[in-house]
C-alpha cells in the first residue's frame, strides 16, 4: 500500500525556500510514499460568518487533507512564531465545530530559516496548535534548518548531504507514525 503525504509550507512567497524543501522531500520520499506539494495561495483569511459551507478553495483544502494519509509541514518562521499563512490554514481546516479535517492525522513537521536560530519557536507553537487539533505528532527528529540560504547552490540543487539524511530519516519516521495509527485509505 502506498502512503499519500499531503505536503503544504506556511509562505506565499513564490520561491520560498521551504517550497523548495518540499521537492527535496519529494525526491527522497521512501518506496511506498507520494508526496504531493500543495500551495495555501487561494485560501482566503479565515471568517466564521464564511465557514459552513466554507468558500471553495477551503473546500478543496480540506477535501486533499481528509484524502492524504499523512501530512508534512514545512515553514518559516516570521517575527518568532508561526507564520499568519499557515495558522490561518490550520483554522479553516479544524471548522466549523464538528468537521475537523486534521483529527488523527500523523504529521511531521520542519522548518527553515535564513537565520541561524532556524525555525525553533515557531515549531513550538505549531507542535502546540497541532496537539490541539488532534493531530499525531511526530516527535523527533526535531528538523529546523537555519541558514538556508547558504544550502542550495547557484542552480537551486540543494547541497547539504547532512540535513538530506535527517530529511530522509523524517519521512521514515512519518511512513511508520502512520503505520501504527492507520491511515485514511486502509
């Protein structure tokens, strides 16, 4: 059986290094995942007058969570938290009351940074949010990357062979998170 990742970072930004780390990630996912990358561009700010039924590309959203196996956020850190985009996400995505779509997903959860404090307070916070939300927590490796900047090269490969193994291991440990709790298809 094949375990579908749903992968999604908390930037807009068109190239944001932690999109680019997504791709990393797709092409060392292990045998028996897919990783499929998905942009949170269309998902308008969070308005509970708007929640049920939620605007259609909320609706889209939560349709792919509720679809994936598992989930990989990848994310920034802005002003020492959570970025405004990706906790707007997590919102829409547990309403209205009573349609969580995050409940008893496995999620593993890295950062990056062109700072060298990397992404760890706002790992914090999102560990936090996604306790909250029900969500099966993969607790280590603890990934958050600083620097980023200096780890792809002028031709956007990324370089850092280190921090590739410790984004492999991460993606194991989510392939046997999920393994223990289930999934959405089995």
């Amino acid at each position: 059986m094949t375990l579908h990742v749903l992968a999604f970072a908390g930037s807009l930004r068109k190239d944001s290094f932690n999109h680019r780390l997504i791709g990393v990630c797709q092409g060392l996912a292990p045998e028996g995942m897919t990783l499929e990358a998905y942009r949170l561009n269309d998902i308008p700010v969070f308005n509970q007058d708007d929640e049920d039924p939620p605007p259609a590309p909320v609706a889209a959203f939560k349709a792919k969570i509720l679809a994936a196996d598992a989930l990989l956020i990848i994310s920034p850190e802005y002003n020492w938290g959570m970025t405004g985009v990706l906790k707007n996400a997590l919102d829409w995505g547990s309403r209205p009351q009573g349609a969580n779509s995050w409940a008893g997903k496995p999620v593993a959860i890295c950062g990056a940074s062109p700072g060298y404090l990397g992404t760890v307070k706002s790992q914090l916070m999102l560990r936090q949010v996604c306790w909250a939300l029900d969500m099966k927590v993969l607790p280590k490796p603890e990934l958050i990357i600083p620097a980023i900047h200096e780890k792809f090269d002028e031709s956007g490969n990324f370089t850092d062979e280190r921090i590739k193994g410790q984004l492999k291991k991460m993606l194991e440990g989510l392939m046997s998170l999920a393994a223990l709790g289930g999934s959405a298809s089995s």
